[in-house]
C-alpha cells in the first residue's frame, strides 16, 4: 500500500509540476513573445479559458496531493 501511495504521490507531482508551468504568468512581455499564438484576435478567448482550467487543475491537485501526504505520513509513522 505504501508503494502505491508513494508511486501516486511522485505521478502527482510531476503532473502538479506540469501544471504550474504550463500557466501564463501575470506579467507577459516575454512570454507573449515566445507563445505569440495567443495573443491574436481568436485566441483571446481560449488563452484565458485554459488559464482558468490549469488554475482550478492546479487548486484541485494541490489540495490531492497535500491529502496524499498527510495520509502517507501517518501510515508510515
């Protein structure tokens, strides 16, 4: 069982990891530069709905994999 808790806890990780860096940060000189795609006339739209989908992965995540390790922590102790 701990095998398991600790293999999903390192996929969650990574996946958490992913997340967090897919995200356009607040300030977007550079990286509008660099994904220029979004920031012409129809990506408008579809830039801030995946901004808000990887925020509300990246809260739900969060909160999983906190709980993860609080219950990994007392099955190990």
């Amino acid at each position: 069982m701990e095998i398991a808790l600790g293999i999903i806890i390192c996929v969650m990780a990574a996946v958490l990891v992913a997340c967090v860096l897919l995200q356009s940060g607040k300030d977007k000189r550079l990286s509008g530069t660099i994904a220029g795609a979004a920031e012409t006339f129809f990506g408008k739209g579809k830039s801030k709905d995946r901004d808000r989908k990887l925020s509300m992965a990246t809260t739900i995540l969060s909160f999983v994999f906190v709980i993860l390790v609080v219950v990994m922590y007392i099955m190990v102790a």
